[in-house]
C-alpha cells in the first residue's frame, strides 16, 4: 500500500509472481513496475482520489473495493505529506498537500444499494473482471455481508482483527474487529446458510504466520489467504542485520524508512518465492499425513479443538470431553 516502499512493492509482485500467486497494490497507487512485474494484481479501490483512472482499472487482474481492514478498522487515513514524497506525490496526485486523506467512506457509496453500483460500473470499465470488497469484522458481520452480496460481488476479503498496519492509532489496533477465526467462522456459516459460499470466494487475513495456521483456515472454509507482515519478515529475514540494533527492521521497507535504500530486492525477491514455496510444501505433507492427497479434501472434520471456546466459536469438537459433556 502507502506503506512500503516501491522497492519493496516490486519486490512482492516478482515474488508472488514466481509462484504463480496474486499480489495486491493496497491503498497506494499503481506503479507501473508492479503491473510489469505481477502475474496476477488486484488493484485496491480505496476511497481515496487516486487510482481510479479507467486506464489504471483496466490494467487489473481483480478489483477489491476497500471498506476496512483489521488494524484500523474502517476509520479514516491521515497521512502527513512528509511520509508521500517525490515520485509517490506524484503518481497519487497529492503533491504540495499538507495532509493526505484517506477518507472513512466511499463518495460513492452512500446506501447500501450503490454498492450494486459500484460494482457493475467497474465491472463495465474493466471489461468483466473479478469485483470484490475488503471489510474488517465487527459483531455486525452477517449484515455487511448481506450488503455484499446482494451487490452480486465475486470475492470477500476478510480482515481479522489481527492484522497488522504500518501505522495506526492502537485503540483501533488493540481494541477493535473480531479475531480472525471468529470471523472466518461466522462468515463461512453465513455464506453457506444463503447459498453462495460456492459462488463467492472467500479470502481471510490477519495474523497467519505458519503453514499450519493457513492449512487450518483452509480446512474451515476460507478458499485462500492473504498476508502482510510475515511476507516483510520473509523478505527481510537476511537483511536485518542492516538495522539492528540501533534501528526497527521496518526502516528498510516503509516508504519514509532510514534504512529504505540498503533494502536489497533481488534478495527479496528470492527469500519470498521460498517462502511461498515452503508453505506449499508443508502443507503438502500436512495432507498426505491425513491420508489425503488434495488440499480440497481437507475439511473441518480434519480438526479438534483443545480447549472450549476454540470449539465454540468453529463447531469444531473437543479433542477432550469435558465435564459438561461427560
């Protein structure tokens, strides 16, 4: 998005693109590199005024309308100037502001309906390619998932609460949207109840970390998963050295970072396909250990829960019986 450098954003488009796995612009705008370098791009329409050029929405794979994400749940952006310098100023078209905005709401959607809107308008633009929203989770859910699909959307992403942000006040960050697997959950259940899980994919993000954690989420109903901070530490895990310790290693990616200039993206580039890579191959030993032999056939009958509110929350059972049932 805004937050990291274009270095760094050229370096996750040649990533991904090495695995055969999509990337997405976030709420900054497009380089032209990224397009060049992706194999698959989702491009971030967010409510702020940049990015929103027909000639820019029709070089995207995908379009995901930016509601809120987990971190900063669905409030409005204030970015200082000093943050957006030079090229970036310029590509967003915010140059000599003092302070970039990026609004709480969309101008164009007001009411639930203009949603519907949006989306055919996009979907004309872009000649028919897949249209979703990013939502955070909050104790509302079904109700925002209700509004999108009857706005006819292709994809949902969800943001659990513990996603992560460059920069954010940590109200919004500590206290704010549903943990991740509630929502995955709930969303799951209510999109099976309405009849549309099949048709609608549902991606979910906000704190996966490990094989294991995707695999899980997977097996729960999520149909992918996208990632920002371990994708950072994956990148970088070479290249700390270069801060540490007298600096954060976040120096060497964000946009107005120290050390951005010693960030190294071919070594990047390479340590993330790896990364991709290893996911694929544990989870691949995951599924062969279930005695199974395709990533579909895992399901949440594949699971246990070790403890009650774990189980609760997932309808998975107890590995355990507990008083109550016994």
């Amino acid at each position: 998005g805004i937050g990291v450098s274009a270095d760094v954003k050229i370096a996750i488009a040649k990533g991904t693109a090495a695995v055969g796995t999509l990337t997405n612009t976030g709420e900054g705008p497009l380089l032209p590199e990224e397009r060049k370098f992706a194999k698959h791009l989702i491009l971030q329409y967010n409510s702020g005024k940049w990015a929103k050029e027909p000639e820019i929405l029709r070089q995207a794979d995908a379009i995901e309308i930016h509601f809120g994400q987990g971190a900063t749940a669905a409030a409005a952006s204030f970015i200082p100037a000093e943050y957006i310098q030079g090229r970036a100023a310029e590509i967003m078209g915010v140059q000599n502001e003092e302070m970039i905005i990026i609004p709480s709401r969309h101008p164009e959607v007001s009411k639930p309906e203009d949603l519907k809107k949006l989306i055919d308008k996009l979907r004309t633009i872009t000649d028919g390619v897949p249209i979703g929203v990013k939502i955070c989770a909050s104790a509302i859910l079904e109700k925002d998932l209700e509004i999108v699909i009857q706005a006819g959307v292709d994809f949902i992403s969800i943001d659990g609460g513990q996603a992560g942000t460059k920069g954010g006040p940590p109200i919004l960050e500590d206290d704010f949207g549903l943990p991740t697997i509630y929502a995955l959950t709930r969303a799951v259940r209510y999109l099976k109840k309405k009849g549309v899980k099949e048709r609608i994919t549902l991606l979910s993000g906000g704190g996966y970390n490990t094989p294991g954690e995707c695999l899980k989420a997977i097996a729960l109903g999520a149909d992918g998963i996208f990632m920002g901070t371990a994708v950072l530490w994956a990148m970088t895990h070479d290249q700390v050295t270069k801060a540490l310790p007298w600096e954060p290693p976040t120096e060497l990616t964000t946009y107005p970072g120290s050390l951005k200039n010693k960030f190294n993206p071919d070594s990047a580039t390479k340590y993330l396909a790896n990364f991709f890579l290893s996911f694929v191959d544990e989870m691949e030993i995951a599924i062969l250990a279930l005695g199974k032999t395709s990533l579909r056939e895992v399901t949440a009958a594949d699971l246990v829960s070790l403890d009650e509110m774990t189980s609760k929350v997932t309808k998975v059972p107890l590995a355990y019986h507990s008083s109550s049932s016994s």
